[in-house]
C-alpha cells in the first residue's frame, strides 16, 4: 500500500540530466560552463580547515551575503543564500504559493517548476509563449486574471536563450499582485553590449525575487549554492522561516564567498561562451539550419 501524499504518488518525477560515467569530449547535456572554476578555487579548497567542520555553519552564510551584497550594491538583508537555485525554487513556492492555487508559469520552461508545483499541492498555470519565443502581448492580462499568486519567469529564457528586457520585467512586476521569480541562471552570460540589468528592478517592486546561481556561470554545479535578491520584506520569511536552519554548509559558504572574489575570471568563461555560441550558430547556418537570436 502506498503511504505517499495523494499528490506525491499522482506526480511524474523531475527526471534529472545524465551524469555519465565515461569522460567524455565537452558534457554540455544540464548546461553546465564547459571552462573550469577559477584558480583560486583550488587553493581555497586545499586551505579548508578540518577543525572548523566541528561547529555549525552560520546559518544564514553571513559572509557570503555581504559578499554578494557588495557585488550587486544591495544589502545583506536583500540576499538569501541557498543549497543551489532549485532550493531557492522551492522555497519561494512554500513561502509564497497557497497549496491548492495555480503558480503562473511560460510554456515551455524548465521543466521543475511543475513538479515543485505539485509537490506542494500547486497546479500550475501555462501561459503559451509565441512562435517567435517571446511572451504573448496578453501574458499581463492572463496573469492577472488567474488565481496565481507567484510567477515564475526564466530570463534569458530555457531553452531557447531569448532574453525579454528590463522593462517588460518591470511592468508585469508592477501589474501583479503576488511574487514574480525571475529565474535568471543564465543571465552572466547575456552579451554586456546589451546593459541588461534587473537589480535597479529591486528596489522599485517587493514583489520581485531573482534566482542567481554559482552552477552555470561560475562553473559550480557540483558547488550547489546559489541566491536570491529581492526587497528585505521578501527576503525575512524565507531567511528566518521556511529555510532549513542549516541549508548551506560550511564548505560550500567559504567557496561560493571566493567565487564572488574572481568574478573577472568567470566573466572570461561567459565571453569564450558568446563566441563559441556565434561560431556554432553560424556553422549551422552554412548547414542550412537556422536557430533563434540566443
Ligand atoms: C540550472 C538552472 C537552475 C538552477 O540550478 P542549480 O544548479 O540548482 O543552481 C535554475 N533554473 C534553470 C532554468 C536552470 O537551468
């Protein structure tokens, strides 16, 4: 007999990316940065002091939100720091999203807010995006006629890499009236040209989360630490209330603080990134295969 919640055993599980065993030529399959993490990542490694392991991390990786606090001219108190992005994922769904309501959500997109919907009770609401992989004219108006009272946005966009800009963010934060994430795992990775730029998007609406994470553009996965930014009112209760005590380790807190120090050296990962993904699109276009602006 099955003992599971009736909505755990009716869920189809988040199937993750192989992890193969073999070495392989570049493993690319769950979109990790194909360069190493930077060089004083290593050294940090090889300093950890076993002693220290004794005691409890601190449990809201003080040093790290500062850290990260300075490099976004936040404060702490806009920064939660969490066992990588799918954490952050699922505590905005149990801090915000009423069991029983629809989490607002673009189709496609990565394929674990469903399942995180469901495993707390949550349907969830797709709103199509258009053929050229934008959101429709009336995503605002679908939103806000729904029950949905947290939206979860990925930008730039999975899979297709489509970036939607700053100001469109703006106006559907203001427009709703409940939490937008913006999940932006990607957005190291957007051309600078373009002066994308969300955090001034903060400070105007206390209903805007953004999901940064370490995995993909400073070459972590293995890491698992990423982190939210959004107004202190946002932040407190996923702080101090719906995170486990502990969530990042102690390790994991003192690597993620030195990521954030060779910030310059990642950056050089996300440019190398750019142009393999122009030489790539244009190789495919010799071929006669076209792919979107990404
Ligand atoms: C990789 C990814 C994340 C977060 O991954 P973590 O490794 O858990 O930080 C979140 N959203 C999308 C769309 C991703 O591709």
């Amino acid at each position: 007999m099955p003992y599971e919640r009736t909505n755990i055993r009716q869920l189809a599980p988040y199937v993750p990316g192989e992890q193969p065993d073999i070495p392989v030529f570049a493993k690319l399959n769950t979109n990790e940065n194909p360069y190493p993490p930077c060089a004083a990542m290593l050294e940090a490694m090889c300093g950890i002091n076993a002693e220290a392991l004794r005691r409890y991390p601190d449990s809201t990786a003080r040093a790290f939100r500062h850290a990260a606090a300075a490099v976004h001219k936040v404060e702490p108190d806009n920064i939660v720091a969490t066992n990588g992005g799918d954490e952050l994922l699922r505590l905005a769904i149990t801090t915000f999203a009423e069991p029983g309501t629809p989490i607002a959500v673009a189709q496609p997109s990565y394929a674990l807010y469903p399942v995180l919907a469901g495993i707390h009770g949550c349907s969830t609401l797709r709103i199509p995006l258009g053929d050229d992989w934008a959101l429709p004219d009336r995503f605002i108006q679908d939103l806000c006629s729904s029950t949905a009272r947290l939206a979860i946005l990925v930008n730039p966009h999975a899979p297709s890499g489509r970036l939607t800009d700053v100001g469109r963010l703006d106006e559907i934060a203001r427009a709703f009236r409940g939490v937008l994430l913006v999940d932006e795992a990607y957005v190291d990775f957007v051309d600078p040209a373009l002066n994308h730029d969300s955090l001034p998007l903060v400070s105007r609406n206390d209903n805007l989360l953004l999901l940064r994470t370490l995995s993909k553009g400073y070459s972590l996965a293995g890491l698992r630490f990423a982190y939210g930014i959004g107004a202190a009112s946002l932040i407190a209760p996923l702080l101090t209330k719906t995170k486990d005590s502990y969530n990042t380790d102690a390790i994991a807190q003192h690597l993620a603080t030195v990521a954030l120090t060779c910030r310059a050296d990642a950056a050089a990962t996300w440019a190398q990134v750019r142009r393999e993904r122009d030489r790539l699109r244009a190789a495919l276009a010799e071929r006669g295969i076209p792919s979107p602006p990404s």
